[in-house]
C-alpha cells in the first residue's frame, strides 16, 4: 500500500519537493495536470514556463516596464504581463481553491478504494494543509480563512494522517486540541459524518437517513430529488448509495487509532443515533428546520424497515445515474465532491480491473493543483471558460485587442472559446434529468460539459466580440452555433424573470427548508441571481446589435422581463446580493451593467442612482473598496480589513456603467488600483474574490487581471469622454 508514515516538517514553510521540477501539462480541451519530473534530462527535455513558474510561485525575474503614464498604459502593462501566463492552446490556467472540505473527498475516496498518489503529491498536499491552518488556533475552517470548525478540522486531520503524518507531530497535535475543545469528531455537519462512516471512523447509525429510494417515487412530485440543485442531486446520488449499502473501509490499524484520536470520549460508547443532529455550534450555518427534524425521523423510521427489493431497485437506479454521470463528463462529474462519491460507488461495484476505476483514478489528476503552498483540490477542474471569458472581452473593450502585439494572443483564444462550446446535447440527456447543452458554455471545459447559464452569456459574447470587432480574426464560430446558445438562453428564464446557473428552478421554494447540509446556505433549489440574469442578458443583447433578424421579439421580452427582475431584487441600500463573488460589489456591477443595456443611468434611473449612492458610501478614504466574505454570510455589508483591488475594480465599473457623473471618485479609484501594480505590470494576490452556498470563499487568482486591466482602459476612456462633455458644457455655458 503507498500509504505509510512519513517524516515531516514542522512547519510547510519551505516546499518538500523541487519546485523546478513541476510542470503544468494543458491537453485536449484546456485540461490541467501538474508533473514531477524525476530527471535532470526530462526537466532539460520539458523546460519550465513562465505559466508554471508564476503559479507555482517562482520568481520570473522579468525587467520593470517603461512607468505607466495613466490608466490605459498601466492596463497594457498589466495585459504584457498576462499574456505570459496565457497557455499554448489559447486560455488561461489558474488555481481554483479556497473550499477546504475538498481534499478530504479526494484523500478519503482514494484511501478507501486502493488508489495511491505519487510521492511528491503527497508531500504537497501535507504541506498545503500545514500551510493552510488558522494562524491563531491550529484547526481547519470550511474554507480557507474560515475559523476552525469541526467539519474542516476532523477530516483534515484524517487526511493528514492518512498521507502518512504521525498524531505527534505537532501541528496534528494542535489540530487535536482545537477539534476535542470543539467537543469531538461526533459534532461534524452531515457531509463530514458521511466522510468518516466511509472511513469507518463513524457510525452509520450516527448520520441522519440518505434514502436511496427517494428516487423511485414519481417524478411528478415537487419535492422529487431530480428538482433539486443540482450539485445537491449530484452529489445525493451516489451519498445515498454508499448510505444505502453502508459501505464502510475494512478496519485497520490506522483507523483503530484514528478513533481515539478524534474523539475525547471513548468511540466504543458513543450513543450514535443521538448524534445525527448533534452539529458543533461553530459548524452550523443552516440549521435544521422543525419540519425537517420531522421528516427525517420519519425516514428513520423507513430506514429500520426498508423493504429489501425496493432498497435494490433503488440502488440499482442509483447506481444507473452515476454510470450515465460517469460518462457524461469523461469521468470528472459536475464537482469534486460527487467526482470521489461516484469513484467510490464505481470502484465498489465495478472493481480495481475495470475501466471505469482506471478512468476514475486518472480523472482525479484534473483537480489537483500545485500552488505556492503546495497541493490542493480544486473547486472544479479549473475555471478556464469564465476567466478566458473576461480577459477577452476586456481586451476588446480596452481596445487593446486591436494591438499588433496582441493579435495572435486574442486570435488563440478565439480557437479556444470556438473548441469550446458545446455542440451536442449530453449522451445521455433526458434519463438524467440534464438541461439540454447544445449551444452551451461550461464554466470549465467542453468535457465536463455542463450547461451554465452565464457562461453561455459570457461565453457568446467573447465570440461576439471577438469575431465582430478584432478585424483579421477568423470567423470560426458560425452563425448557427451562435443560434444555438441564443435558443439556449431564452429557454433558461424563470417565472421570475430571472436566469438561475445550471437549469430552470425546478422545485418549489420550500424545498429551503428541507436543507440536510447544514454549513451551506440556499442549496437545495436553484434560484435566480442577478449575476447570472446579467451575463445573459448583455449576451442576448449585443447578439441583437449583430443579429437584427433573429428572435427580437422574444429577446426584447427576456430582456424586459429580467430588468424587472433587477429592479425587483435591488436591495433596500441599493447594492444587488451577490451569491458568486464577494459579495455587494460584485452582484451590483452585473446588475448596473443590465440597466445600463436598456438606458438605465445615474441620469435617468432611480435604481441606477440609488445604487450609485450605496456604492460611492462604501469607497474608503484610500479610493478604494473592500468588502469582506462576511458579507454574504450575513446578507450585509461587511467591511474589509484591506482595501481590495478587484472589488474596487467591480465598484469602478458599476460606477461607469451607470455613467456616474462625478469624476473624482474613479480618479482616486484608479490612482489606487495603479499604485497596487507591480513594476512587471503584475498584481499581487489579495483576499479570496468568490463565494458559493453562502458560507464558502473561493479563489478566482484570474480576476486581479482581467478585472483590472478591464477596469483602466475603461475608466481611462470613461473619464476623457466626462471631461470633454464637461468642456462643451463650458463652452456652451459661456
Ligand atoms: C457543495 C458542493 C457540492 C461543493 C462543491 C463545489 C461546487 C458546488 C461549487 C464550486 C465552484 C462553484 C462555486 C461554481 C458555481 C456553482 C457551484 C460550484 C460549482 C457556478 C457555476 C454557479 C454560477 C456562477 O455565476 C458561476 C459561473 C460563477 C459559478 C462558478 C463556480
């Protein structure tokens, strides 16, 4: 077995391999595996790039370029250096972390099937979790500037001893200390219990009923689990199989020790079924609902009586989802959390020789990720349609695309946003539940191959762009896959007027308050959200400038019908929530662009202007803003420690999309955004920039780019275009 004790570090300070020796391979459609290179020779055959070095955090010792001169130079500064870190094939790589409960799933599923990593690999991961600790405790939170919490330090723990980390080092001895004050391992929410059952470190009898056969009731019901969202179905698919069969790891001496280790009581007297609501009081986020208790210890009641045959007849449909889930997605699934479910359930029932257990094994190198602190598991295989989607357009709006220098670059990534899009509906579609995907976007790649409604929106405008103002570009996406993701579109609206991410709100709203998760906020249906309404809008309408003659009718209706929608979820501030990114700033920057589209300005719109105010209240003496992730766990704004360049970027283009009349602010804004840049033209990294469910930040490292190098050239052009209208004013004054 390739798991035994290691000798580690007390700190994860300096790497525990060669960082010369690692290397970013980008194959097929945009896929990222990192490599040890074990040779002097391979390294000389396979140098290092500029890419790798960047994000494994190597200096690039690239010359200062000329000082900019004002906000344009400084965002051609920032695209020079950008440019180096775009990959061959067109798009641009990046780490996606931030979630903490990731590499449990990935360490766990491995460990419980026989799946080995390479040395290296887990030397990293040992180190990225040193490094990833509270800096004032020791413990592990849900994410990664989180407070410690039981959900994040028990299954960080086991992941740490599982990679071969012994109970004396003295970070797990910490690590120990914060989870027994916590009061133990037994208080984990219901997705870290299922995580430790697995591991056998749990009782089955300890986690609330994940009953398979809900599957089998009549599609027709509004609370059936295919109308839930669907990461929550994805993930309940296959979490209700291994509950189903109460599939639990052989015991062994690791796991023998690792129930004394996380427990301050003795494992062997734990009342188990008193737990399965018993959740640490800094866990809980979403606590459970009264109707919720009900139900469960109804489904508790079932689960003691389960009939036998209809338990398999569930099982089997279960298990008839993850296969088509499986090969839907080459074997990478919706996320990280079903990818290692699903390779459980796969290995379980298919066995160590068969291919959907190799492919399984292989596909778990897509979400691992080498960063300066070592490795971890990304959110999803990467982020690459959603950043190549803003650096573009970006480029176009800048007007930096039309650059000599730039052509081949902006031409590369066309190829890639072309190879991109998904042309076919999935193999197989309506048997499991999908949303049609012919026409789409994903937020990663065309693999993975999920339909998100605002990576569609991004997605075609980038073309858009692209192929209608960069001249000499080819035209490679034809106009009738462009047909195809504007049908899309308008099929994604809700009643509400809204466009929700992955598929129409199926059920109804309140399925909220059958929410199991308990550390995630609004998961159980999808909603709509003023983020995603605003990409597809601002889609459908720039597709209407080139397109006249196609569907204007039912664009002007979709496009009416969700301004509603952004008028009516404009909060009483005046910000948008934003459910995406971090948190005010983000969502109002979407939701202004949307009003901007159909003349709604400072000028002309109370809404426009109102949220103009909000956000002028919030810029801080230093020009910028800064808003913390608290925001959005607490639905109010929450100021930041520090200034934020990508939020005060998000705040600048609101403000320029409502046509804010006042100069100065933008000016303070961009005098504080350049001063932030490096003289290589880079940013450096600052707070996380995204959020999921609520209650989990995550990285976007892309955005420090293409949102500021967006932001200048169009503040630049903003602010001379105010200035000249001032002037005629004057002049006409006099
Ligand atoms: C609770 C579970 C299953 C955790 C796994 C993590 C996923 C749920 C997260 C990770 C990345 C994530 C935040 C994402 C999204 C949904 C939830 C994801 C997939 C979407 C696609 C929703 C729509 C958004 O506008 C946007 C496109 C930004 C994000 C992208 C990332």
């Amino acid at each position: 077995m390739s798991y035994s004790p290691l000798d580690i570090a007390a700190t994860g300070q300096h790497p525990f391999t060669d960082y010369a020796r690692w290397r970013l391979r980008v194959s097929e459609d945009g896929r990222h595996t990192w490599h040890y290179l074990n040779t002097d020779e391979e390294c000389r055959a396979w140098p290092q790039t500029d890419l790798d070095k960047y994000w494994l955090g190597l200096p690039l010792n690239l010359p200062p370029l000329p000082e900019p001169e004002d906000a344009l130079a400084a965002a051609r500064n920032g695209y020079t250096f950008y440019k180096r870190l775009q990959a061959k094939d067109g798009h641009w790589p990046g780490e996606y972390g931030g979630p903490m409960f990731l590499l449990p799933g990935l360490v766990i599923g491995s460990y419980v099937t026989g799946m080995g990593f390479k040395m290296e690999e887990k030397l990293e991961m040992i180190r990225y979790l040193l490094n990833r600790t509270h800096p004032e405790d020791g413990g592990w939170g849900i994410h990664v500037e989180g407070h410690s919490t039981v959900f994040g330090t028990a299954l960080n723990y086991c992941v740490m001893r599982i990679l071969g980390v012994s109970a004396d080092h003295p970070a797990l001895v910490k690590a120990r200390a914060v989870l027994h004050k916590l009061g133990g391992a037994t208080g984990v929410p219901a997705w870290g219990k299922f995580w430790l059952s697995v591991l056998n470190v749990y009782d089955w009898e300890g986690n609330n009923p994940v009953t398979p056969e809900l599957w089998l009731l009549p599609n027709a019901l509004p609370f059936h689990p295919h109308r839930w969202w669907i990461h929550t179905r994805t993930v309940y698919i296959p979490m209700s199989y291994l509950f189903g069969i109460r599939y639990k790891m052989e015991e062994n001496d690791l796991i023998l020790s690792l129930r004394q280790e996380l427990y301050p009581e003795n494992y062997y007297h734990i009342d188990w079924p008193a737990q399965r609501n018993n959740v640490c009081k800094a866990d809980l986020y979403a606590p459970h609902t009264r109707i919720f208790d009900f139900l469960y210890s109804l489904l508790g009641v079932y689960e003691n009586c389960a009939l036998p045959p209809a338990r398999r007849a569930a099982l089997d449909y279960c298990y008839k989802l993850i296969v088509q889930e499986d090969e839907n997605t080459g074997y990478q699934t919706l996320g990280p959390v079903s990818k290692m479910m699903n390779l459980i359930v796969r290995a379980h029932v298919d066995g160590p020789e068969s291919d959907a257990y190799k492919l399984h094994m292989e596909k778990r190198q897509d979400f691992m990720w080498v960063c300066t602190d070592g490795m971890m598991m990304c959110g999803t295989n990467g982020s690459q349609l959603w950043d190549i989607g803003f650096i573009t357009q970006a480029l176009v709006e800048t007007g930096l695309a039309h650059e000599e220098e730039n052509k081949e670059s902006i031409v590369n990534a066309l190829r890639w946003l072309d190879q991109c899009q998904i042309q076919q509906n999935p193999k197989y579609y309506e048997s499991s539940f999908r949303h049609r995907t012919k026409g789409a976007w994903p937020f990663s790649t065309k693999t993975q191959g999920y339909t998100v409604s605002d990576c569609t929106g991004e997605g075609l405008k980038a073309v858009l762009y692209i192929q209608e103002h960069v001249e000499s570009t080819p035209k490679l996406v034809s106009d009738q896959r462009i047909y195809d993701s504007v049908d899309l579109l308008l099929g994604m609206q809700n009643h509400d007027g809204g466009f929700a991410s992955y598929e129409l709100i199926r059920g109804p709203w309140w399925l909220e308050m059958l929410n199991p998760a308990e550390v995630f906020g609004k998961i159980m249906i999808e909603h709509s959200y003023p983020e995603c309404t605003t990409s597809v809008i601002t889609a459908l309408s720039i597709f209407q400038k080139h397109y006249p003659q196609y569907r204007p009718a039912d664009i002007r209706r979709v496009v009416e019908r969700a301004v509603h929608f952004l008028h009516k979820s404009q909060m009483p501030e005046g910000g948008w929530f934003g459910s995406w990114g971090i948190c005010f700033t983000y969502a109002t920057q979407f939701a202004l662009e949307s009003l901007s589209l159909v003349g709604e300005t400072y000028e002309t719109s109370p809404y426009a202007r109102k949220a103009c105010n909000f956000l002028i209240s919030k810029q801080r003496s230093d020009g910028g803003w800064g808003e913390s992730y608290k925001s959005c766990e607490l639905t109010a704004w929450v100021e930041h420690k520090q200034t934020q360049v990508v939020q005060t970027c998000w705040a600048v283009m609101a403000l320029i999309y409502a046509r804010y009349p006042d100069p100065e602010p933008i000016e303070r804004a961009v005098r504080l955004v350049m001063s932030r840049q490096k003289p290589d033209g880079s940013w450096p990294q600052e707070a996380m920039e995204g959020v999921f469910n609520k209650n989990v930040t995550i990285a976007y490292p892309n955005f420090k780019f293409s949102f500021t190098i967006w932001m200048l050239g169009r503040a630049h052009r903003y602010l001379a275009e105010l200035k000249a209208s001032q002037t005629s004013n004057e002049a006409r004054q006099v």
